[in-house]
C-alpha cells in the first residue's frame, strides 16, 4: 500500500508542511528512518533526529516549533503517537487473518466454539468450554473446564486458563499467561501448611490486554477481577481475589497482593509490588519499584518503599545522596557546641 | 450438598450461636455473603461485614466478641480459617478427578507409569521417566528423560519439568513452571562468557506447592533442592544449588540467588531478593521487597533493602520521611552555631 | 569415563600436586565430595571443606596456599572455575544428542528446516519459517511465521517465538520464554487506551542464552535487539525497542524498559530495574534491585534505587542504619544551643 502526504494528512485531520504528493509505503524510527517511509517525533527526547533524518514524511504534534530546516514532509495533527497508532492499526487491519481449525488440536464434546474461530494446533478445549465468535487460539493454548471466552478475542500460543475463568470480547492474552491458577493460600496447622482449596475464579472484562507470562490467580471465594479496558504489561502478579478497575495500566513484573483493590485509570511503573488487603483509589501513578503498603487515596502520585507523595520522596532522596556529610556535619557541631559550652562555662 | 449448622459445627467440633437447623449449600466472601451461604471471619479487617451480611452461617474465632447484634447463624471454632479449609477441602475431595491417557498424548517406551493416572492430550513423557500412582498430568506438559514423580502429584498444564529431576508425593505444580532448566553459570573467557554444563538436578520432596510461572534450575552439581512442604507462589526464581528447608513459604516474585541456604519454616514476602551464598537460618521473616546480602541467623524479623531487623528499619523509614526537615535543622543549628560563636568571641 | 590426575592435568595445562595416578570418572561438589570424583575449589567460601572433601582430585587456582593438609591430589590450573568449565563440556558433548521429527509435530508446508535437526512432539513450526542445520527444538515450542533460527541453537520445551523474529546461531533459549510478544504501547484516548499495534520484531544475535519464562517484547517499529554473547537469566522482562550489548550478561528478575540502549559487557544483579529510553554505557556493573532511571557513562558500578555510584551508596546506607540516633543527636543539639543562647544572652 502506497500513499501521499495529502491522503494521509486528509485520513488524520492534520496538516501537510512540504510536498503533499510524497509518497511512503511503509513505516520506520525517526533515528532510522529510510526513503519512502513515514515516521513519527512525539517524545521530545528524540527530536534532534527530526532534522537528519531520511523518512519522507513525519507526523509531528500540531505544537511542535522546529529549531532548524527540516527534508521531511511534516504532518501535523493534535497527537502524533494516537495518529501512528490510527495508521498501524489501519495496516493491522489489513493482515489476513487466522481461521479455521487446525488438525492434532482438541475440543471436548460438550464444548461450544463460535463461527469464524481459529483453533492451533496443539490447542486444548475443555468441557463445558463456551469459546465466541471470531476468537483466536493460537497453538498449545489450554481452556479449561466451563471457561467462557467473549467474542473477537486473542489467545497467543501456550496459553492456560484453569476451569471456571471467564475472559471478555476484544481481550488480548499474550503467549505463556496464566489464567485462574491456586490463589496462594494456606492455614499453619502445627509446623506445616494446610491448603485452602481456592474455589472462586477469574473474570476479565472486555478490551483487556494481558502481558507474556503474567499470571493471574484465582480466588478463594468469589472472583478475582480485571476491570474493562485495564492492560497488563509482561511477567505481572495478581493474586487472588484481587479487583483492578477499568483502564489501570501497569507495567512489567509488578505484584498485586492477595484482596487488594485497584482503582480505574491508575498508572503503576514496573516492579511495583502492592501489600495485600488494601485500597488504592482511581487515578493513583506509582513511580517503578515502589512498594504501597497503606489504603491510597484518589489522585495521587506515589513514590519509594514504602510509597510517599513522589514530591516527598524525591526531597528524601535528594537528602539521602548527602547523608554522610549530613552526618560528619552534626559530628562537627556536636565538637563546636562541645566547645562552645567549655568556653561559656569559662 | 445441603448442611445444618448443627451439621458443620459438629463436624468441626464448635459452638453454634444461634439457629442451629439452618441450611446452607455454598460459600461466599463475607462482604459478599448470600442467603444459602456459609461465610467466615478471620481477618479483623472485615469484622464491620459480619453485621450486614447476608450468609446465614458464619464461622468465627472463639475470642471473636461482637458489637453488635448480628442476624447471621455463628459457628465459634479455634481458628475459622483452618475450619474454613477443612470444609472447602471436603467440597474439592467430592469433585471428580480426572482419570485416563487422553489420544494425542505421548508416553517413551521405556516410561513407566503409575495406576491411576491422569495424562492429558498433547502431554509429553521422556524416556525412562517414572511417574507414580493417581498423578494427574494436565496437557501441553513435559515431563523429561528419567524424570521421577511421587504419587497424587498434580502437574497443571505446560508444566516443564528437565531431565533427571525428582518430584515428590502429593506436590501440585501450577501451569507454567520451570523445573531444571540450567543454571545461570558462565566462566570469563576474554570479553566472552563460556557455558558452565549444568550437570546437576532439580530434588521436589513431599507435599510443596509451586507457582505458575516460577522457575527452578539444575544444579551445577548435586541438586537444587526444595524442602517438605515447602510453599512456592507465582514467578518465583531459585537459582542453582538452593536449598530451601521444610515448610518455608514464599510470595510471588522472590527470587534466591544461587547456592544459596534457606531455613526451615521461614516466611518470606513478596518480591523479595536473596544473594548468592549465603545462609537463612529458621523460621525468618522478611517482609516484601526486602534485600538480604548476608548470613542471617535464625528467628529474625527483617525488612529493607539492604535487610536489617524489621523494628530498625521502621524507625530509620520514619526519619527518611521527614529528612529534608532534618536537614534544613542541622543547617539552621550551623548558623545559629557560627551567630553564637562569633557572640561569645566578641 | 575414567581419567587419572595426570590426564586431566595434561589436558587442562596444570600441574598435580598428590598422586598423579588417582581415577576419577564423575564430578562432585567439594562439600559432598565422594570418592572417585572430581570436584574444584574456585570461590574462598568454600576454602574450608576442602581439608575434609572425600573429593579424590581438586582443582584449584594457582596462586591457592593451603593452610593445613589436604588428602585429596589437586590439580592447580590458572582459574578452576574455567577449567571445571571445560571438563564439563566435554562430558556434555559425550551425551547423544537428539535428532530426527517426532510424530505429532507440525511442520508448515511453505518452511524450511535443515539438516540433523530435532524437532519434539507437540511443536509447531509456521509457514515460511526458516530453521537451520543441527537445531533442536523441544516438544511444545511454537516457531511464527516467516522466523528464522540459526545453525546449532536449542530451544527449550514451551518456547513461544512470534512471527517475524530472528534467532541467531549457537543460541540456547530455555523452556517457557517468550520471544517476540507485543511490545507495551498505547496512546491514551479520553479515558480508554488505544493499542499502538507493534510492527517491529526481535533480533538475537549468535550465542545468546535467554532463561527460563523470561520474556522478549517486538519492537513497535525496527527490532528489539539482543547482542552477540549476551546472557539473560530468568524471568527477566525485555522491553519494545530495547537495544543490549554484546557479552552484557543480566541476573534473574532484571527488567528493562521500552528503548533503553544497554551497552556491551555490562553486568546486572537480579531484580534489577532500568527506566526507559536512557542509555547505559559499556561494562557498567549494577548491584541487585537497583533502580536507573538515567543516562549512565560507562565503566561504572551502581547500587542503589535510585541507583548512585556503589561507593556512595554503601556510604548512604550506613549512614541509614543510624538514622535514628542522628535524629535525636540532632535534636539534643538543638536543645543544647537553645539553652546556650539563653545563657549567652543572660
């Protein structure tokens, strides 16, 4: 698929700065961009590229002031990145993609499969198992007893959901996710552990993206919950009888304790780790690596183990780099005023 | 399955406090109790619950002492938790287990295995594997070249466990764990990294539970070895060579750095980091996040990153909050310290 | 196999010190030294057990002077760790190595595999897939459309490599990771997310060894790179766009943001955090659950969340282990010079 400047700039309500007849076939990084593609400049970070480089054309925000003459072909629209998403979504849509049922794979008698599935090779569909319309199971994926899947969903290969789970429509589950395994939970019985079966499931709303390898436990009683639209990045916990509102994000191998509450439009860094039992409200951002031990109020921005305001934290920290000065300073004054109080006595 | 309260307390040896004939024939979560339902009690949290709910059964701690009048039918036993597992325990017994080797599954000639067993499709065992009594092996798992596993272990889908490792009896090893996969063991070699073989096995005695997703290497040489009873949660790593004693418990994402020892019945939280070489002693608690980089002796509590006991760490946390006060103090106290100093000079 | 002192000592260019005609035909770890065995003494820990060790050949480094008798013949070669290394791998190369395509794998019309290759049950090789001489590849593994894998690389049972990724030669990919999943990008719209779809890839360069369950995210545009040599332990999380140096080798836990460039023969512990789109210079060493959130110059060693240079944080973190009494010093001082000022001024 070829375009001009001017088809694209008319697709995305944005403006052409230089020839609007240009046109790319395809798409590259700003720092790498080559002839005959289209790239794109939304984090200032890389601006100085804009000016090197050999994209013919660059969606920029309507904002942005160059400092220098640039070759390219600019495009303005209100944001760049959303407009890149619209544009690789438009190629996105337009790969072919995966039907049909694929020999050596397995689907129990009593389960129902909807029209225009794919099914891998490999793939295992349990009893009872009620899969929707236009779903795709990639290969060496396992859908346990009773699971419900919504319809346009995306299974990637190697896959587990465990009986009972119910996955909406529209959801993505990257390849080796786990789904609905033993919330860890046992009572001390003596010098050992007694397991507490763990019979509640796992419900994820529609519009949920689960990262590779995330694993996701059932509850003990009742379900764990993932809110619609909430994405998950790669290697994440949530333990059981969790609840994350709709729309939070939360980056790579964070942990959620078991029956902590997440609120809606919440934004954690990666390796955040959450203590169990408690409440954190909506729109709550966690710097990388904090730890929150404590409920949270709505609409903050948190920081550290254990998590305080990100502006405290940051003031701590300035301090902590100096600690050791700090302290030779109060080992020297305590001298002084030593002295001092000699010399007055005197 | 239909029981009076009279029923339940029997069976449980407590004490019932109010209707003893009423029914119930599930569970529910205290705050999300239903009529029909049995409920429990154990964290203080959700003690606010027991007055609204709708479960008309709920099992509570002897010393549990209300405050108000609740319409629920209580069951006092000595610790509602464990009483809670002894029922769920019952309800899971009376499930069917899954019994048979399902067609598209692949067991090695020289494999032997057990009465009993459960071997999903698309499962695979190894030469000379030995896999003993009422195993149940969910699909997609691998089970590698002499491979032994104890009786009424539990393998869930695409489990992977390497050649030569043993599990014991009565283990259950969720979806996605990694069993002997090698160590991580380079030797220098310029500027390059030489592989060091890893020779060694995995060794799972009795009654542990491991996570899904969690990885344990080989050893080097001899065995990683993980003790009876030991808990294991989600996205756990064990490095090679680790030793970890009886009943330890361990929360998702920690991770044991090689050849490291860790005492029997020690708890440790979420996310938490063990150096390489080191010894844990018994019964240690180290709560989340935490780092230890030494040799602890045993019963210790330990908190921070690098760990010390819990109690200092709490106090040196209180004064990081407030060390930009601290600060500012000490440069204040220098001022009035020169002010003075030149006073009582002149 | 069985070899005298002196044999192995000829072949690894050391010198025996004992008798040169004891046999050893397996290996063991100084601590459990059996007779008949080879073990090895590299790390100083370790130095007290080699007076006890029924081990029958130790080696050792060069410059090792032992303090008391030792029964066992050592075989002193420059770096024991090194040459342990290489006697391994000669027992590794010993071990009949599997070949040939195992009934009930599925092999695409339209790829290419070469010669002396295993494929295991249960595998899935797409179309256009191109996977060279002499790879194994485990049951369970899942190989996308148009991948291609180099000469003499094994990867591991349940690995997952979505389309489009390349594989280089001598490369070990252990069971479970994930290569290629889509990167973690959306652009916010109103309250909802908008995926960025990922049209990148990923690149691994020759003799890479990735870990168990770790996984590897696509690009969103270009490749996610992996340098020749490197090694990746366990659950590590690797970003869209990353881009790491040759021979740079990271602990279990590790995870890396989107678009960070790691430069070459760095050294990271595990549970290491790095922020994205920063820069890390060449061998720079980073202590574990370190947290870089900033462009870092080469030839460094940091600790620390942030992390700082390890120096001073050493210095920070004694200082913190004493916060407590700082404080009240500080506050006792404070006291002390307002009582001084009263008397001064009187």
């Amino acid at each position: 698929m070829t375009f001009t400047a001017r088809q694209i700039a008319d697709f995305l309500q944005g403006e052409v700065v230089g020839n609007p007849e240009i046109k790319v076939s395809d798409f590259s990084k700003i720092e790498d961009g080559k002839p005959g593609t289209l790239s794109f400049l939304a984090n200032p970070k890389y601006e100085s590229h804009i000016y090197e480089t050999q994209a013919d054309i660059v969606l920029i925000n309507n904002d942005f002031t160059p400092d220098k003459p640039i070759n390219a072909t600019l495009i303005k629209v209100e944001n760049a990145y959303s407009s890149l998403a619209q544009l690789l979504q438009i190629v996105e849509k337009a790969k072919a993609k995966k039907s049909g049922i694929e020999p050596m794979s397995f689907i129990a008698e009593s389960a129902k499969v909807g029209e225009g599935i794919y099914l891998g090779a490999f793939s295992y569909i349990s009893d009872s198992a009620v899969v929707g319309e236009n779903v795709q199971i990639y290969p060496q994926s396992y859908i346990g007893e009773g699971v419900t899947i919504g319809n346009n969903t995306i299974i990637y290969p190697g896959v587990k959901i465990y009986a009972g789970c119910v996955v909406g429509n529209n959801c993505i589950i990257h390849a080796g996710a786990v789904i609905g395994s033993d919330g860890f939970g046992f009572a001390p019985e003596g010098e050992t552990f007694k397991k507490i079966p763990q019979m509640g499931n796992v419900v994820i709303e529609d519009d949920v993206e689960i990262g590779a390898n995330t694993t996701i436990d059932r509850a003990t009683l009742g379900s764990t919950t993932i809110g619609k639209g909430v994405k998950l990045d790669n290697l994440i916990q949530i333990a059981h009888n969790v609840e994350i509102g709709s729309n939070t994000v939360m980056a790579a191998q964070t942990g959620i304790a078991g029956s902590s509450k997440i609120g809606r439009n919440c934004m954690f860094g990666g390796q955040v780790a959450i203590s169990g039992h408690i409440s954190i409200g909506d729109r709550v951002q966690i710097g990388g690596q904090s730890g929150v031990t404590n409920n949270q109020k709505s609409d903050q921005v948190l920081l550290g183990s254990p998590a305080i305001p990100a502006k405290d934290c940051a003031r701590s920290y300035a301090v902590i780099k100096n600690l050791p000065s700090l302290s030779s300073q109060v080992f020297s004054i305590q001298k002084e005023l030593n002295n001092l109080k000699v010399d007055t006595k005197n």
